[in-house]
C-alpha cells in the first residue's frame, strides 16, 4: 500500500510543478523525508566554490536527484534529450535542460559571465550498482568551469538495490516507494581544474578517480553502450547470470 501512495506523491508534485513547493525547505521536508521516506545528507558543503561551478556524481538510484532539492542554491540538472522536461521547470531550486550541443554552448557562455547559477550532470550518462564507477562521459570538462566531484551514496532498506540492468526505471522508482526508508548520502570532494598541459581524457579520468576513490570501490571499462548492450544479452537470453 505505501509504494503506490508515494508514487502518487511523485505524480502529484510533478503535475502541480510549484515552485512554492520546490523551493521551500519546509515544503520539501514533509514531502521528501516524511511521505517519500528519504533522508539526505551532505558532506563537505566547504568544498562549494562560490562562483558558478559543475556538479558532477556518479548515479545509483532514480531518487539521486532529490539530493539536490536540499542544497540552498539553485542548479541546472542536465538530462538525456529523450527524457521530457515539460519546459516548465524553470523557477525552482532544480531547473532541468536537455543535454545537448546547442544547451553545452549555451552553458559554456554561462560559465563565461561567472554565473550563479551552476550545472550538475551524471556524467556516466546511466545508473549503477554502486559498486564501480562507470566511463565518465566528457561534456563537463568542455564547459571551462570549476568541476566538483561529488560522490553520491544510496542505502535502501531490505537490501534493495534500485540500478536499471535488470529492471526499467518505472520498476526501481516503485521498489524506491515500497522500501520503509531510503537514506541518500553525498560527499562533495575539493574542486577540480583542467591543467594547462592537462589532456581532456586525462582530466576526465582525473575526476572519475576521485569519486571512485571516495567510494572505495574500483573503476570499470564499461560505458553506457556496453549497459545496454549487456540489457540485450539478457533479453535474448532469459536465465542468463551475470
């Protein structure tokens, strides 16, 4: 009974899309923690550069973003084009944009006038178990900002475990519901900046280092391709075992 009431939580605030929801701390407190059932909580907020910046994290759980609602200052998650925004969200806390060449450039000019408000994307472009890293996509080094790696946590009760290999995003945003409680954690690492003689690759690799190393677990070869491409393997083969 709980996972199909939070849903309609989820359902209710995306279709009311108030910024006198999104924007009050009261208001999120009673939405996120007592009906969703998810406590946040951040570490390292020191470690914040003052001036527009870009927020990246590795991505374990469809309710990752929710960290960002508990942050005081407002950023711009960037989303796979496919994913609708409405093109409404634009006065909250969380604003959402289009990853796309058009919104990169659009954003390296923002990054330009020193802008407050900052960018956060996941640069593994999908979501994970937890316990790797996935390749880090390259966007976020082409904006000219200071990027802040941040490592993201997620905890579920009765060992749930809500990454999409296996399950669609519908799937992991209903056993998100169904479990009791859900405790996200993130820990925001010192920012970083692309060396003068400092290859894109280089720094890229840099960056997914310090989250795997916050972490404590390894980084893998495996890209958002191969994800899916090991999806299919297991369509095409049912009681395969990975």
């Amino acid at each position: 009974m709980l996972a199909p009431l939070r849903i309609a939580v989820w359902l209710f605030c995306a279709a009311l899309d108030s910024p006198g929801l999104t924007n009050s701390d009261a208001a999120l407190d009673v939405i996120i923690t007592k009906l969703l059932g998810v406590t946040t909580e951040w570490k390292g907020l020191e470690n914040v550069p003052p001036g527009m910046h870009v927020m990246v994290s590795n991505h374990t759980c469809v309710g990752d973003f929710l960290l960002l609602y508990r942050q005081p200052r407002r950023y711009t998650h960037l989303i796979h084009a496919a994913v609708p925004t409405g093109g409404r969200v634009t006065q909250h806390r969380v604003s959402f944009m289009h990853s796309t060449p058009s919104t990169f450039k659009s954003l390296r000019r923002q990054a330009a006038l020193d802008s407050s408000n900052s960018i956060h994307m996941f640069p593994e472009s999908c979501m994970s178990s937890g316990k790797a890293v996935l390749q880090f996509s390259r966007g976020f080094a082409l904006l000219q900002a200071p990027v802040l790696p941040v490592a993201f946590r997620a905890t579920h009760a009765l060992g749930i475990s809500t990454h999409t290999l296996t399950s669609s995003f519908a799937a992991n945003l209903w056993w998100l519901c169904f479990a009791p409680w859900t405790r996200l954690q993130a820990t925001v690492l010192p920012a970083m900046r692309q060396g003068a003689d400092e290859e894109t690759e280089a720094f890229v690799e840099r960056v997914r280092g310090a989250i795997a190393d916050e972490l404590r677990v390894p980084k893998v070869q495996l890209g958002v391709k191969e994800k899916y491409g090991l999806k299919e393997a297991l369509r095409a083969v049912p009681h395969a075992r990975l």
